[in-house]
C-alpha cells in the first residue's frame, strides 16, 4: 500500500480508500448484508487502508453505525475518518437538503455518536442546498473545526461556480466529485480548479458504480430499487456503447496483468489532482483486489492506448 497527504492537512492517508456507501445502505442498494458489510471494512483496515469515507444518509445512519463497531478494534490514531451531511432525515418519510447551519450542527454530532467519535478528520457538505449560502454552511463547518469536532473540510456534487463560492476563504481541502475512466467530465473545469487551489481531489464511483467492474453484460439488468437505473452509463444506447469500451479496457487489463477495476483505480491515481480513491465493494473479497491498485505504474504509451479507447 502506498500513502499520500491530503492537502491543506496532515493527514497522511492510503491511496486506496474505502467507500462504505454498501455497508449497511440498505436505501441504496438491494439484499445487503450487515455482517459482510462490517468484514469488508475490517478487511481493508486489516489490509493497510487507513481512509475510511461513509456519509450520515447512507442507511440513514446505519453505515455509520457499522463502521463505528468496527473501529472500536483499531487504532483510533491510525485512520482518517471521513463522513458527509446535509441530506436531513429527521423525519424518515421526508428526506431533504438542508445546509441551513444549525442542521448542520446537529448532523455532525449525530454522525460523532454513530461513529462513537470524538472528531471526525474530514466532513464533507454532501449536497448543496440551493438555498443556504455557502458563506453561512461552509461557516459553520469552519467552527466546527474551531471546536475541535472536525478536523478538515470538504465539499461535493457542486458546480465549479458553487466550489468557488465555497472556497472563498480557502476553507476546503478536498472536493468529492464523480469521475472514471467513463465519466470525465471532471477534467474539464473541476480538476484545474483544484489543482490550481490545493484542493485535494478524491472522486466517487471510481469503477463507474459497478460497470468497471467487469461484471455487467449487455444482458444485465439492475434490481428493482437500485438507484443506478438514475445513472445514465446504464440507460439505453449509451449502456451499450459503455459496454463495448469495457470489453477493450478488459483487453488492455489482461496485456498489463492485472484486472479491469484495478486499471480503473491505477488510472485515475495516474491523472494530476487525484490523491486517492474510494472504491466500494459489498465482501472483503473485493477489497483484497483493490489495494493491488496502489502499486500499479503506467508509461506514457499506456496512458495514450487507454485514451484511445476512451474516445472512441
């Protein structure tokens, strides 16, 4: 396992982190299972993965829950905790987004009991609002780090625009953004601005929520309830073409030796601005393969082959 720094921080974390959005989501994903989910966890920390990334509405609080157990067996000061909050579901039958700053308040001492923390190393405002301004939100974060209760603040899902208001005072320290090898929409605006402000880059749904995983066919067909059929990869035509890609990447993964998620993982650790990913998996089976990511190199040959099949 290979460790970087996350700027504007001390935090020395591993290039491969882990996404615990699987790990008691049960509003998110179908049939998961609370004991492998709390195994895969205890695997990758067993495995030398010191960044562990959940969110409070992921199980409505239940990934933080399980993640907490968890951590009780570990070394508090070894690890990098981070979590996410704005999605206010006080009342279960009406989730919304709230950055209002004393939602947020309330919200991240509720994700401190969950965890069984008593400071959270980076907190993310998950979602804007619309509505709050930033200056407000993102203020009240920065006293919360004052306190003592969180010790870096971070942001996603926002426009570059909302980034910039955000930063104003040069209070965040990672953005959270989608990008994969088949979403790089993120190279356009998004990565140069962090790159430019020392704003640590860490990107969600690193295997394309699941496509680069090597899995799917052109056959498959998501559960009912999952909350990718919203994904576009997995709508219609653009399914199809996806899928071509992937046949080629998996080609490409066979001449490298190594497997089509780990390329995915290399390859965004290759791209300026990343310091590290998140993959999220459901059985320790998946994180086992994962952290091989860490020590994979590429030639500018093979960066260039990739991007060929990328544009096609």
């Amino acid at each position: 396992m290979n460790y970087t720094k996350l700027k504007k921080s001390n935090f020395e974390v591993s290039t491969i982190g882990l996404g615990t959005n699987t790990v008691g989501g049960h509003n998110l994903f179908q049939n998961v299972n609370e004991r492998d989910g709390k195994d895969f966890v205890r695997e990758a920390l067993n495995l030398g993965v010191t960044f562990i990334d959940t969110a409070d509405i992921y199980g409505l609080g239940r990934s933080e829950e399980l993640v907490g157990e968890v951590l009780k067996e570990f070394n508090r000061d070894d690890l990098v905790i981070a979590t996410k909050g704005s999605q206010n579901f006080t009342n279960l039958d009406d989730v919304k987004t709230d950055n209002r700053p004393e939602y947020l308040r309330e919200a991240v001492e509720k994700s401190l009991q969950r965890l069984q923390l008593d400071y959270v190393d980076l907190y993310y405002l998950h979602f804007p609002d619309n509505v709050t301004p930033f200056a407000e939100s993102i203020g009240e974060l920065a006293r919360l780090k004052e306190e003592g209760k969180i010790r870096s603040i971070g942001i996603s899902n926002v426009s570059l625009e909302q980034l910039k208001e955000a930063n104003v005072h040069g209070d965040i320290s990672v953005l959270q953004s989608p990008y994969s090898m088949l979403d790089r929409s993120a190279e356009e605006a998004l990565l140069p601005y962090t790159i430019e402000n020392e704003i640590s880059f860490i990107p969600y749904g690193p295997l394309a929520f699941g496509l680069l995983g090597g899995g799917f066919t052109k056959e498959s067909k998501l559960e009912a309830g999952d909350w990718r059929q919203s994904v576009p990869l997995f709508q219609g035509e653009q399914f199809i073409q996806t899928l071509d890609k992937v046949e080629q990447l998996k080609e490409f993964a066979v001449s490298k030796e190594t497997t089509l998620p780990n390329l995915a993982l290399a390859w965004l650790l290759a791209q300026k601005g990343v310091d590290a990913v998140i993959p999220g998996g459901k059985r320790k089976e998946r994180i086992r393969e994962n952290v091989q990511a860490s020590d994979i190199r590429f030639t500018r040959e093979e960066l260039s082959l990739i991007d060929d099949i990328l544009n096609k």
